[in-house]
C-alpha cells in the first residue's frame, strides 16, 4: 500500500461587499475609479464631493469585489444633509464583509480617528495608506505605518496612490481573500449597482464642483426632473439648486457661459459612462435651505 498526500483543497471564489471609507479629501472617490478601472464615483479637488455611497464593481477570476465608496465621515458640520451622509457610511459599514480604511499618508488626526472608531471590530480591515507619491522622504512611511499598526488587528496595511496605480494590484489581491466563499453577485460585465439617473446628477455636480469649486463648494445640488431613453438616444432634463440668487448668476456665468461649459462636459461624460448619444437640458434655481428640507433631500436619494 503506497501512501499519497491529499490533494490540495481547489482555490474557490470568493464574492462579497467592501466598503471604502475615510475622513473628507483622503482620496477615496479615486481609489474606487481605478480598482473599477473605470470612473464610476466623481472626484475633485475639493473635500467631501462624494454624497451618496456609490459602488463599483470588479470582477476577477477569482472573486467578485462589490465596493461602496462612502461620503467622508463629517465631525463638524451639522446640516440635515450632512446627518444624512454620516448615516449612510454607519449603515454602510454595517453590511459588508471587509473595509477599506483610506488614510492620507504621514497625515493622521482625530478625523481619521473618528472614522476607525465606526468600524466595527468584527469586520476585517485594510489600511491603504493614499498619497505616497506626495511623500519626498519615503523614511518617514515605515514609522508611520508602523504607529498606525497599533490602532487595532488589520489583516493588512497597504501603501497605495490612487492617482498613480501603484499597489491597486496588491490591494485587490489582499482585499479579494476576505471575502466568503461563492458565486458572483453581478453578471461580469457590470462595473456598478447606481442608476443612469444618479450617475447623470453625480456628474453634473462634478463639474459644478470642478469649475466653481472655490465660490460654490457646498451649496448646490442636482435634481433630475426627467430622464428618458429613445432608442439609443438618452433625453435628460435637469435642475441645479442654489441656496441664493447671487449664486444662481455665478452658476449660468455670463451670457450663459459658465452653465453652458458645465452642462457640456458633463454630457460628453455621460455619453462615455452611458455608452450613447445624450440630449442634455440643464437650468437653475433658487432653493433656500436645500440642505435642511428633508423631504427634498429623500427625493435626491439621501435618506435624510
């Protein structure tokens, strides 16, 4: 009688949630872009862009890797809105089976405390320290991933740039082996669970975000009235709140140039996420406390 080793146990696949979260501006809405390889969440340079939990899907032959990209966890403003957006990254963290923590790197602080301190413990973690390529003295990156070792078990601690690709690999590949065992959850070809109609507002506030960032960072919104698909042909119609109308003449520009500019990209965008042709109808109104009316804010998907 010979003796044989058993054989090894096949490698199975492996689906699961993961949701990315961190304080305002550390880069999460990047982060997901390029594990998507594709732009599914906005981003700009201005803190706290993201408002809805946007997901993105990546599909490998291995697993199936659902992830949430979170609002950034506010500790100082209060508005219904931003209530709203700390819900959200609560419930979120709620319902995954891992979590990315996104931590600026060499920049760490009671924000960012903050955020680690809603993770439940329970829940696996990965520390990706984002950024490394604004460090000029990269001996200063091991003493710090070191001290930020010793804030709780983390099943991994990886140094990434979003902006630039490096260590997305390895984060997927760390990521991937914390989730349970089993089939896909989306058909292969999806790279995200939002609505056309959510990604068509997302946009166009990114661009509002991106060319009048620094006169209106935070007091506007986007309401999509209607949206309809012909044939091939997406009709969308849409509303830009503002909280004054001195901000609606900043917002349309002079002889209308500035909404002009941000309806325009914002349609080239949706063109190439949607994949067709897109008629795009944008105009502005005045909507005082917008941020507090809570019934508004349900209506925009915020669950205020």
């Amino acid at each position: 009688m010979s003796l044989r080793a058993a054989p090894e146990r096949a490698a199975q696949h492996r689906a699961g949630y993961v949701a990315i979260v961190g304080r305002p501006n550390v880069g999460k809405s990047t982060l997901l872009n390029r594990l998507v390889g594709q732009k599914v969440s906005i981003v700009s340079r201005k803190p706290q862009t993201t408002r809805l939990p946007i997901s993105g899907i990546v599909t490998r032959g291995d697993a199936q890797l659902v992830f949430v990209d979170t609002p950034g966890y506010q500790t100082e403003h209060r508005s219904t809105l931003n209530k709203a957006m700390n819900r959200s990254v609560v419930a979120a963290l709620q319902e995954v089976d891992a979590v990315i923590w996104v931590v600026e790197a060499l920049q760490f602080d009671r924000r960012d405390r903050s955020v680690g301190e809603l993770v439940p413990q329970a829940v696996p973690v990965v520390l990706a320290v984002n950024k490394i390529d604004r460090i000029r003295d990269r001996k200063l990156l091991l003493p710090f991933l070191e001290t930020l070792s010793r804030l709780r078990e983390f099943a991994a601690l990886v140094p990434v740039s979003a902006a630039r690709g490096a260590q997305i690999e390895e984060l997927l590949a760390v990521v991937g082996r914390l989730l349970p065992e089993g089939p896909v959850l989306f058909d292969a070809d999806e790279i995200t669970t939002v609505s056309e109609r959510v990604l068509a507002a997302e946009l166009l506030r990114e661009k509002l975000f991106n060319l009048l960032g620094d006169e209106l960072p935070y007091s506007t919104a986007v309401e999509i009235e209607h949206f309809g698909l012909e044939g091939g042909l997406r009709r969308i119609s849409a509303v830009i709140l503002v909280e004054k109308e001195g901000h609606k003449g900043i917002v349309i520009g002079q002889g209308g140039g500035h909404l002009k500019t941000i309806a325009t990209r914002a349609r080239v965008d949706m063109e190439r996420l949607f994949g067709g042709k897109v008629f795009l109808e944008t105009r502005v109104k005045v909507r005082k406390g917008w941020a507090d009316d809570a019934a508004l804010l349900n209506r925009l998907g915020y669950r205020a």
